[in-house]
C-alpha cells in the first residue's frame, strides 16, 4: 500500500509540473491538441500509479515526452499565422446583425438549439438583440449586442508581423486594400505587432514600441 502511496504522489506532483508548465488555461479553452495530451497523460500515469509490477519511469518518461512534444508543437503553430490557423482554426462568424448565418451554423455541426444555450449562457435571450456573435477556437460563443458595441466590429487583420486572412475574411476585406493602408502611411508589416480594423474602417496598430490610431477613408 505504501509503495501505490508514493507512486501516486511522485506522479501527481510530476502531472501537476508537467500542466503548469503547458500554461494557465482553463480546461473548457484549450485547443484540441492540447485536450488531447492531457488525456493521453491521464491515461499513462494511471497504469504505474497502481500497478507495482511496472516501473513507474514506464508513466514518467511518457509524459515528459508528451511536454516536449507539445512545446516543440507550440512553437511551431505560433512561429505561423497560416499554420496556426490550419492546426487550431480560426474564429467563425455565426450571427451578425440580428440574424442567424445559416451556412456557417451547418458547417460548424450547429443546432439552434445549441446556439440559444449558449446565448442564454451570456444573458442573451433574443438573436435580434444580438450584433455579432463569433464561435472561438476553442469552441466558445464571444457574443456582442447592440448595447455592448458601436455597431463596429474590431477585428485583428495582422498579427506579429503576418496577414490574417481569416480575419480579413470576416470583414470582407482583401489584402490589397490592407496593402495599401500600409503604404499609405510608410508601414513595413514586418514592423506591426497587431493591427485591427472594424467596419468602419477605423485601423488602431501598434509597433514594437508605440500605438498610433486613424480613421481611414
């Protein structure tokens, strides 16, 4: 009994090294991916938890493997807007101005059902009281009514130095109109850390080491 003691505190302490270091997130945000390894390092710690016949380094060694895989995996995804995008997604327009987008609420295995939850969820009890409302990532609904908005709806178009297309999608903006702001105002896209745009045209970036903000057009 003793010896099942202190192999599921080695491991728990080990587990609990191992998810600090993945970072702070709440289990209902993170990725697939990342449910993914927590699940895998569930099931590996188990085994040599109770089983004094296996060596407890057969769960150890495992789940380090896993941590490293995942923080190699990390810095790839984010090293690249397009790559991210591929292995997490982007975010998904699904109600704008009080009404539903029924394409986009089929292609994301959607029901009304499910969508009127999760607006409830949010204190939102009509859709036509709804300006914007975004499936994230990660699964999560971002709702944003009239009353919380200026009826703009501000959206990141370049991230750390790169173009997101999804973004610009979103807002039906092509990249040359993007293009030409930068011009415009003697911008490198290389030099921007975040720039957003909303429906009016309004485009706050910032750099390395200032923010500056203009109405455009």
């Amino acid at each position: 009994m003793l010896i099942v003691f202190f192999r599921a505190l080695i491991l728990y302490a080990v587990i609990f090294i191992v998810i600090r270091l993945m970072g702070k997130k709440e289990l209902s945000k993170v990725q697939p991916f990342e449910l993914s390894i927590i699940i895998l390092i569930s099931d590996l710690a188990s085994a040599p938890m109770s089983s004094r016949g296996m060596s407890i380094f057969d769960g150890i060694i495992p789940i380090i493997t896993l941590l490293v895989t995942y923080m190699a995996f990390t810095i790839i995804t984010h090293s690249n807007n397009k790559i991210e995008e591929a292995v997490c997604g982007s975010a998904i327009l699904i109600i704008k101005d009080g009404k539903v987008l029924e394409k986009e609420l089929k292609e994301q295995k959607y029901t009304l059902s499910d969508l009127m939850v999760q607006l409830r969820e949010k204190d939102v009890f009509k859709i036509q009281d709804v300006k914007y409302a975004m499936i994230e990532t990660n699964g999560s609904l971002t709702v944003i009514t009239y009353k919380d908005c200026d009826n703009s709806l501000p959206i990141n178009v370049i991230e750390d130095g790169e173009y997101s297309e999804s973004n610009m999608k979103l807002l039906g903006y092509e990249k040359e109109e993007v293009e030409k702001i930068l011009k415009k105002e003697k911008l490198k896209l290389e030099d921007i850390l975040v720039g957003t745009i909303d429906e009016e045209s309004k485009f706050v970036y910032q750099l390395k080491d200032e923010v500056i903000s203009w109405n455009n057009g």
